[in-house]
C-alpha cells in the first residue's frame, strides 16, 4: 500500500515525512528506499547507493544502538514499540535487546493545571472534593500519563495516576502509520519478515489499548490485592474505585524503596533488612502468580519491586501482565516436564501444538539443539545457574529454528529470567527448582483429577455433538453453492502489484526518454536546414533552439526524477 493511498491527511503526511527523516538520518535510508518512502525524504540526505543488507547484514551493535536511538527521536509510540520489542527474545537477537532495554519513557511532565483539569473532568467534581491534599508536582512521568502524591480525607496516602491530554489521537494516528510500515516492510522487505513486524506491532497495539484505559489497571490491580492480601510479607496497592475513571487511576500508597536502590545501598544501609526472606518472597509470589491466580506481572523490574524492613514486599505497576489459561498451564506443564525429563521431543510437539513452529523448521535440528542445551545445564550446582543466560541461550534457539512464542509464553519468559535475576542477587543460596517442583506437581496432579477430567471430556463431547450436529447442514449448502455456481480457481501472486508499478515506470521513462531524443533529432535538422524559410514571421531555425530548450528541460526534470528515486546505480 502505498503511504499516499493509505492517508491524505496533512497530519499523517507530516508525521509519515518526519519518520522517513529520522529513519534516513540514522542510517536506514534503504529501509526508507524499498518500502517506497524516498519522495518524503530531502534530496540532500538520500543515500547516493541504497543497500540492500538486513539488520543482522552490518555490524550489530552499531545497527542495535541506531534502532534504539531511532525510537528514541520518534517519540513515545515508538519507545513503547521498542520496548515490546524487548520482551521477545524468540524473534529479535540479544545485542539488540539489549539496546531496547535501555528505552525509557523520557517525557517531561505537561502542565501540573492541566492535570487538574482532567481528574476534574473525569472524576465529575472539584479535585478538593476527590482528595484532602494532592501534590503540585508530578512524582513521575511518562508517555501515557504522570503520577501524584496524594491524601485522602480520611488520612490514607494514595499515588494518582492521570493520563496525559491528547494522548490518545496521538497513538492511534502513529499505530494506523505503524500497522501500514509494518505492512510494507513485509511486502517489499522479506529478509526482514523473520523480526515479525507486523506481529509486534499488532502486540503494540494491544499493550497501548490496555494502557490507555486505567480501568484495565485498575481491574488487574485489584485482582492481584485481593488475591494477596492474606499472604504474609506481600503487599499490593488497594484501588480506589470512587477515584478512578478510564484517564484517572488512583491507588493506595505502598511503602517501601525499589529492589535496585536497596541492593545499591545495602551496604550503607542500616536497617534491618532480610535478603533470603526478601529473595524467598518474590521467587515463591511469582509462582503463586503463574500457578495459582493464572495471571502475572510481566513487566517485574527493580523499579516496580519494592521493599520496606524488614522483610516486606511491594509490587506495583501492573500495566503490563500475561495470562495463564487452561491450554496456556497444559501446554507450560508439558514443558517442564520435557525439562526435568529430557524428553525434548515432548517439547518440540508441544510447540507445534502451540502453532509456534515455522513453515520451513527443521524438527529434528530443533530437537537437536535442545537436547545439548538441556545436557549443557544437568545436573550443574544451583549456585553456578545463571537462569537469565539459560533463558538467553533458550531464546536464541528459538530465534534460529524459526520458532515464534505466543505473546504470553514470551512475556513469562522475561519475567521468569528478571524475577531469577533480582532472587540470585539478593540470595544467591536460593534453589528455584526447590520452590517450582510441588507446584509442577500440584498442577500435574489437577490436570488428572477425576473432576478435571469429566469437564475436559464433557468440553470435547460438546464439540463433538456440536459438529455432528452442524455437517449435514453444512455439506447440504456446500453441495448447493457447487451446483450453482461451480468451482472458482483464485491464483494471487506476491508483490505482483511492485512488479507492474516498477515496469510501468521504466516503460514511461524509456518512452520519455524517446520523445527527449526524437525532439534533439528534430531540433537538429531543422537548426541545421539551409533553408530562408519562415514560420509566422520567425525563421525555421529558431524553432530548432526552442526544441533544443525543451529537450534540455525534459531531460532535466527525467534526470531529476531519476536522482530523487535512489537509483542511479
């Protein structure tokens, strides 16, 4: 789809110029060049040879800090992109995550006003009347929104969330341009379809439809409190419902200071502070979140982990989670099983089950490769695992055998690796496969209780019945639609649509290129005729120097065409 066919508004063509700039600038001009996007670019930044080399073609860690710079000069759409970009170490190489890891929403605050006006409007009464006292300065602030310090009238600290004011027209507008990129890219760039980019983008999309409603947050939030409210040394933000709006969230106020702050300042900290209890606490909440409530945060970095002494732990910041279905836990459970077992082949079934085997994987390399990862790390003393780099070493054979994880297997894989990081850092003593097998055990067993069984069969009864049920019917209007109307053959060929545009264009350049010449010829024989002959009163041979003038013109408006294109090699 062409940019221009795809949008007329003077909006869109501005931003779909400045990402072709930002693009161009940072190295990408023959990105820009082959999803047709050069006509947006000054003629002085066009690269004078576009190349034809991948992301993985150049030297990596320069590719990776450009993409992460490039995101960074876009703006907040594509910071988020660039970091749902990092949860998928399945698709993009490690150098790379690495980079897009560093992304952080860098957005000055707006106005502390303008804030004010929004709770106002989105909570129908006065701030005053919403809060005993709110802060007159942002606490943080990001793309989505900023956050307050605030009190309520009955004494309790709270942190508001608001969302930040046109927002959301700004997002829908980068998506729509994103989604028609994503496209492009995969049409007229297929070494690059192996990065899925429309994939991500489509994940983009979902994440920022969930942001930018608190509700989402909100309901998530209040699940994960009600659900840890009796368990000891575990503390989640209560919501207030009466406070909050799709643009409002408001949120009890937990104590604490983030995990990376107290590793930090450990050593000059006091307190007493209790590592193993701490380290113990999150490995064990986040299992219960996997195994028991069926959904977990996916996004448990430092900042969003806190601790208050001695041995309390806070989590916040539930804008991002995955989801544990049933399929999900069977499908998760087979995979452990291969893991503790080394029946790798149950791995590789279980992936197929999970669509997330390419076209073209070679079954038996991927079986291959997962069996010496899996002999790599028998049997190695807890001490020595590093589950972070098993998880990259697992990612990077997914990445190479064309294995593409759903969205929620690649966020618990994050998870898992950031959560077994922040655990080994604060006690390096800590077995996680201690804590992992009786809940494996625990969902083993659930999976064959008696009870569990009869649903299971009575679903696939339904089905069955359901389908019985609908066939006859079906083959009855199949048989009917074949003996009215016949069999339809329909045969599309890819990028078949850039084949004619191209040859349509080198036909029109070439006949161009033939009327330029046939007027030099022209204009030479009649400059050249020794002739007296006149036309309205001017000599024959002056139309020659008219036709040499237009010649000249053409070939230059051709030759220019031809420059702006990019391909004068």
């Amino acid at each position: 789809m062409s940019p221009l066919q795809f949008t007329r508004s003077v909006r869109s063509l501005n931003r779909l110029r400045h990402i072709a700039v930002v693009l161009t600038r940072h190295g990408f001009g023959h990105i820009v060049a082959q999803i047709n996007l050069s006509r947006f670019v000054p003629v002085w930044m066009i690269p004078r040879r576009a190349t034809r080399s991948a992301l993985g073609d150049a030297e990596a860690p320069t590719v990776a800090r450009r993409v992460r710079q490039v995101c960074t000069d876009l703006g907040p759409t594509f910071v988020k992109l660039g970091q749902v970009m990092s949860s998928r170490p399945d698709i993009l190489p490690a150098d790379l995550l690495t980079e897009l890891r560093k992304l952080q929403d860098n957005v000055p605050p707006f106005e502390n006003t303008t804030a004010m006006e929004v709770i106002s409007r989105s909570l129908g009464r006065p701030v005053q009347e919403c809060f005993a006292w709110i802060s007159d300065q942002p606490l943080a602030s990001a793309s989505i929104g900023q956050a307050y310090r605030a009190r309520s009238h009955d004494g309790r600290d709270l942190i508001v969330k608001v969302r930040r004011p046109g927002i959301a027209e700004t997002i829908a507008l980068d998506m729509q341009l994103l989604a028609m990129l994503a496209e492009s890219v995969e049409r007229f760039m297929p070494e690059l379809g192996m990065y899925r980019p429309a994939m991500l983008v489509d994940e983009l999309d979902q994440t920022l439809r969930r942001e930018l409603d608190y509700v989402n947050e909100a309901s998530v939030t209040c699940r994960f409190h009600e659900y840890f409210a009796d368990t000891i040394g575990v503390r989640v933000p209560a919501v207030f419902w009466e406070l909050t709006a799709p643009e409002v969230l408001t949120l009890e106020a937990v104590p604490g200071t983030n995990v990376e702050t107290v590793l930090r300042t450990l050593a000059e900290d006091h307190r007493p502070i209790d590592r193993r209890l701490i380290a113990r606490r999150l490995a064990e909440c986040f299992l219960d979140q996997v195994f028991e409530l069926g959904v977990f945060h996916a996004d448990p970095h430092p900042g969003n982990v806190l601790v208050h002494p001695p041995a309390t732990l806070g989590l916040v910041d539930f804008g991002q989670v995955g989801r544990i279905t049933h399929e999900f836990m069977t499908e998760l459970i087979a995979l452990l099983y291969s893991v503790v077992h080394g029946e790798m082949d149950v791995a590789v079934e279980t992936f197929a089950d999970m669509g997330a085997i390419g076209r073209d994987t070679d079954r038996r390399s991927l079986h291959r490769a997962l069996l010496i990862l899996h002999d790599k790390y028998y049997g190695l003393p807890i001490k020595r695992l590093n589950v972070t780099k098993l998880l990259e070493e697992y990612s990077d054979i997914m990445r190479r055998h064309d294995v593409v994880l759903p969205r929620d297997v690649a966020l618990l894989i994050k998870a898992t690796g950031t959560v077994g990081a922040l655990a080994a850092q604060l006690d390096p003593e800590l077995n996680l496969f201690e804590l992992l097998g009786p809940r494996v055990d625990r969902a083993m067993k659930k999976r064959f209780d008696p009870a569990e069984v009869t649903r299971a069969t009575s679903r696939v009864a339904w089905d069955v019945l359901s389908i019985l049920r609908r066939a006859p019917g079906q083959v009855r209007g199949l048989l009917r639609r074949l003996s009215t109307t016949g069999w339809e053959l329909h045969v599309r060929h890819e990028n078949i649509d850039r084949l004619v545009r191209e040859l349509d264009r080198s036909s029109n350049r070439l006949a161009f290129s033939v009327v330029i010449g046939a007027i030099i010829i022209g204009s030479s024989v009649v400059f050249s005729a020794n002739t007296q002959m006149a036309l309205f009163g001017i000599k024959i041979q002056y139309f020659g120097v008219v036709g040499y003038l237009v010649a000249g013109i053409l070939g230059l408006g051709l030759a220019w065409a031809i420059f702006r294109s990019g391909r004068l090699h």
